[in-house]
C-alpha cells in the first residue's frame, strides 16, 4: 500500500512537469477518439511499446550506468515464449506472458551472474555477444520455426483470452495500460533502496561498495527488472503483428534502438525514455514510409538516425532531457 | 583428414582476423575507444578493392594500397570530425558515438551500393587453386593469409622499432606520463586511427577476393575482432596474433565436428556463435585475455 502510494506520488517534480504529464496523459486518453488514421495510430502503438522498452532498459542502464545492449534477446523470450505456447498448445495470452516474464527473468539472472564480473566495454560487447547467440540458436532451431519465424493463429472472433481484436484501437488501450504500469513503476523505482543504490554504483562504484553495497546483485536485480520489462513488450509484440521471427523480435538494431531511445532522451530520468521514444519512433516511421515511396532511397532514413546518434553522443550525452534541464537552470 | 584441411583452411583464415583485429587493439589500446565501426571500415576497404578493380579493370591485388589509403584517409577523418569529440563524454558515450559512425558507414554503403551481394569474379587468383598432396588451397586464401601476415609484421616493426610506434606504445601503456615526455597525446591518438584504418582497409581488400561484399557484413568481423581482442588481452599485440589464429583455427574446425553429427545445433551456421560464445566465456573467466595486462 504504501509502495503504491508512492508510486502515484509526483510530487517532486516541478510544476511545469506536473502539468506537461497530465495534457500528455489526457492526449493519450483521448487518442483514439481524435480521428488519427490507421498508419499514425500504428506509430502511436509503437511509440508507447518503445517507450515500455525504454524504461525497462532505463533502470540497469540509465540509473544503474552499464551500457546494455543485448535487451533484444529478452524481446524474443518474452514473444517466442506468448507465441510458442499459443500455437503449440492453445495457451491464452493471460497466462503465457506471465511465463514469459518469468522465463525472461530466470535466464537475466543466470546469463546476469557471470555478466556482471565486467565492467565498461567488456561488459557492453559481451550483451551483444550474448544477444547474437540466442538469436543464432532461435534461427536455426527448427523446432521454433527457425528462420522463417512463427505465425499466430488468427481467430475468427476478436477473442480477449488470445488478445485478438479487430481494432487497433484495443491494442492501443491494452499497451496505454501496460505503459502506465511501467511509469508508475518507475516512478516507485527511482526513490527505492536499489533506485539509490544504482546511482550510487554509477557514480562511484568503489565507494559504493565500500559503503557495504553489494554492486553485483544490485546490477543483477535491475538487470532482471529490465528483462521482465522487455518481454512484457515482447509478448505483446507477438499478439499485435501475430509473426514474429529472429529477426524482427531478436536482431541487434532493436537492443540499439531501445538503448537508444532511453540515451537520446535522458538516461536516468523518468521521462528520457518516453522523451527519446516520442521523437524517434514517428522520425523513425514517417521517414521510412515517406523514402519507401521514393524508391532508391533505401538507408538514409538510418543513416539521418546515425548522424542523430553521433551528434548528441559527442555534444550531449545526456539527452534531450539534460538540455532541457541545462536551460531550466539557465532561466532561474 | 578432413580435420588436417580445416586446420590449414583456418589457420590462413586467422592470419586475416588477426589483421583485421590488430587495428581494433590499436586503438584500444592507446585511446581505451571500443570502434564499432571498426567492421564497417571493413566493409569499405572490399567495396573500395571491388570498385577499383572493376572501374580500372586491374587485378584486385593492384588495388590493395588504395584500400590501405581509403582505410587510412577513413580513420583520421572519423578520428578528427567525432572521435575527438566523443572523448570528452562518459563511457557510454563513447560506445553510442561509434554506433553512431557504424550505422553510417553501413546505410551510407547500402546507400550508395544497394543491398545485392557482389563478388568480384575477375583477378589474377580468382578460382585458380594450388593442391599440395591431398590439400587444396585457394590461390586467393593463400594471398590474403600470407600478405595479412606480412601486414601485420610490418606493423609489429613499426610499432617496437620506430620512434613513432614506442610512443604509442608509450601512450597506450601511460598516456599522462607519456605527454610528460612530450609525446603529444592527440598526435597519437590520430595515428592509432590511421594504423587502425590502414590494416583494417588492407584487410578488407584481401578479404575482398573471395568473399561477398554486402553492405552488413561489418558486424560479423567486428565481433570476431572483438573475440580476437578478448581472447590476446585488450593492447596485446602478440596476443592478438595469436587469438586470431585461434579463432580462425575454431571457426573452420567447428563445422567439421559438426558434420560428424546431425543436429540443428552444430551445422556450420553455428560457426560464429561459437566464436561469440568463446568471447564470453573468455571475458568472463580470464578478463585480461590470454597475454593481456591491461584490465
């Protein structure tokens, strides 16, 4: 009860984020109902599953500090596992994320034990090794569909059991739903024991665990959080494009993008995230839908995300949000 | 038998991976940079061999140097427009920073050249092979195993016998103490960049004769490299030699244990994961690699 009430505390924020979040969540409420054609209301799905994602990695990554970038593996878990069980024994989404979850955070812990030994570049290519070996066993596995993925079985009948529906619109409610979640979390996440233990670790990791905290577990226990955040989204990625293959839910530009996401608009904050998701989810579409129909023009879309990547990399790391702030502190 | 072949086969390859992985080690070593990009510069060094082998009509051995000079010419301008700048931010920075010039380099590529796979199909060596008893070897393998060694030599030399290549050595072991003593730290930092792109573009040349140039290919080599790094200890030159012999030993060897048994789990398809999965065991267990010292 009182974690609860601590999580729908917003009261340290400023004024102007306090109001900034509720015009944000009214519009989120009122979406559907605004007449957005089908393809924006697809970014809109895209943007709140992101901005899932994001948060999850926001918590080893953003205030834990360790430069993740193996979280795509546990989209697969979390999607392989919804996706396998439906086919395989008519299992409802009801009950096959939650196993997702579970299995998602059984293997974080058992691959987290011997990952967290590194430390700094070590440890970021060892997630992407990590990453690309799950992925090179999902493709050749054929048991799992191997390479050419696995179909969902589409139902006559929207069915809530199997999260099938007619309308994006549900899909769009069901993933709003799951994103309040998260920032509710988040929210609790940042003022909690292992929140501040995180920080501290990102800070000054020596003294961190001189001062009795055990950096190990600590980076384990988020790192887990994490991966229960992203297969979360993973199933519902499954139910929602009902195909999924190694590609589209495993391959490395995801772990990238979802990195991303959370860096560009502010590692270690609560909006970052959500920040990093709103601009470069839509960027992200239109410019692939606008260059799709000028045809030939295959990877500038990416190679505009690259420069984007490469510019607040060396001029400001810490985001959208830490220029924001850099100007707030400016203006009082 | 068939091991015997995969032996001599992957040894020839790990004299490639060990070029390719040299400059990764380089640069890590003076500047302490993971180069992502590092597979693309790659990628740029088989283009750069393919389209000047094609549009002049030479053999693509001829076109090794300008290779060496693109790879080169591509690691001074990345050292110079972004590196410079990404040294003044945190670790991850870093690390996004050259994500960033890897995904460039890679749509950049894709840009331009489109997406299909080419091959280069004329060239001195191209499809002729040497049998020594029961052993074939192909002429182009042989090429690129024996000019990556002397490559790599030749840097070796440059690296312990010149004055410039004992002041990044200096640099890469104490870089505070070795601007103390006047080696100018950005000066070496440039130069890392340019043995860097310069192997690697080499490297990608060579490659070039036998293998399929696509836009993506980087990010295999990359993380190959990577394993080599792990494996000979991150600054370690002889280790790197020796790691990318190993891995080329392991990647060809692998398969052929894998044929022994009919399993969807140790088809040839499995001879990269293998590779990563070596590199985490590795850097897990014996972080400072093989020969390394630095941790």
């Amino acid at each position: 009860m009182e974690k609860l009430k601590d999580a729908l505390d917003f009261r340290d924020f400023s004024r102007a984020e306090q109001v900034g979040f509720t015009i944000f969540s009214i519009f989120l409420l009122l979406f559907p109902w605004l007449g957005a054609g089908s393809f924006v209301k697809a970014v809109m799905i895209q943007f709140l599953l992101f901005s899932l994602f994001g948060m999850g990695w926001n918590t080893v990554g953003g205030y834990g500090g360790q430069v993740e970038l193996g979280k795509a593996q546990y989209v697969g878990i979390g999607a392989y596992t919804v996706a396998l069980t439906m086919v395989w024994w008519k299992i409802p989404f009801w009950v096959s994320m939650p196993m997702g979850i579970l299995l998602a955070v059984g293997y974080s812990f058992m691959i987290g034990y011997p990952l967290f030994r590194l430390k700094g570049h070590y440890f970021a290519i060892a997630t992407i090794a990590t990453s690309l070996v799950l992925q090179d066993i999902f493709a050749n596995w054929k048991l799992v569909g191997a390479a050419k993925g696995i179909e969902l079985p589409i139902h006559d009948h929207p069915d809530f059991l199997y999260m099938q529906f007619k309308s994006d619109t549900y899909y769009y409610y069901f993933i709003m739903v799951l994103f309040y979640v998260a920032i509710f979390y988040m929210n609790w996440f940042r003022r909690s024991k292992l929140g501040y233990q995180l920080r501290m670790i990102k800070d000054d990791e020596d003294a961190a665990e001189s001062l009795g905290i055990d950096t190990r577990w600590c980076k384990i226990k988020a790192y887990s959080i994490a991966s229960a955040f992203v297969a979360v989204g993973g199933g519902f990625m499954a139910v929602y494009n009902l195909y999924i293959d190694p590609v589209s839910v495993m391959d490395l530009d995801l772990s990238i993008k979802i990195a991303l996401m959370a860096m560009l608009g502010g590692a270690g904050s609560l909006w970052g995230p959500t920040i990093g998701a709103a601009f470069l989810v839509p960027l992200d579409r239109f410019l692939g839908s606008w260059l799709g129909g000028h045809g030939g023009l295959i990877g500038l879309d990416f190679m505009i995300y690259a420069m984007l990547i490469m510019v607040v990399s060396a001029y400001q790391p810490r985001g959208i949000w830490g220029i924001i702030e850099q100007f707030r502190r400016k203006g009082s | 038998m068939a091991l015997i072949d995969a032996l001599l086969q992957g040894i020839l390859m790990g004299l490639l991976f060990a070029l390719v992985a040299l400059g990764l080690n380089i640069i890590f070593g003076v500047m302490n940079i993971v180069n992502f990009a590092h597979g693309e510069f790659l990628m740029i060094g088989m283009y750069t061999t393919y389209w000047t082998s094609l549009l002049l009509d030479i053999d693509p051995l001829l076109t090794l140097p300008v290779a060496a000079l693109v790879g080169v010419l591509l690691g001074i301008a990345s050292y110079y427009s972004l590196i410079r700048y990404l040294l003044r931010g945190p670790a991850i920075a870093q690390l996004f920073g050259t994500f960033g010039l890897m995904l460039f380099l890679r749509y950049l590529a894709q840009f331009l050249f489109g997406i299909d796979y080419r091959i280069i199909q004329k060239g001195l060596l191209i499809g002729k092979s040497l049998s020594i008893g029961p052993f074939i070897f192909d002429w182009t393998k042989l090429a690129a195993g024996i000019l990556s060694l002397f490559a790599f030599a030749f840097v070796y030399y440059f690296l312990n016998k010149t004055k410039t290549g004992k002041a990044l050595q200096a640099t890469s072991i104490n870089k505070e103490a070795a601007s103390y003593m006047g080696i100018k730290t950005d000066k070496m930092n440039a130069i890392a960049w340019a043995i860097g792109g310069g192997t690697v573009g080499i490297a990608g040349g060579l490659l070039a004769n036998f293998y399929y140039i696509y836009p993506t290919i980087g990010i295999l080599f990359v993380m190959i490299a990577f394993a080599c790094v792990a494996l000979g200890g991150f600054g370690s030159i002889k280790g790197v030699f020796f790691a990318g012999l190993l891995v080329g030993i392991l990647e060809m060897v692998f398969p052929v244990f894998g044929s022994l048994v009919n399993s969807d789990f140790l088809g040839p398809h499995f001879k990269f994961t293998i590779v990563y999965l070596a590199y985490f065991i590795i850097v897990v267990f014996r972080p400072q690699g093989l020969f390394g010292w630095k941790n």
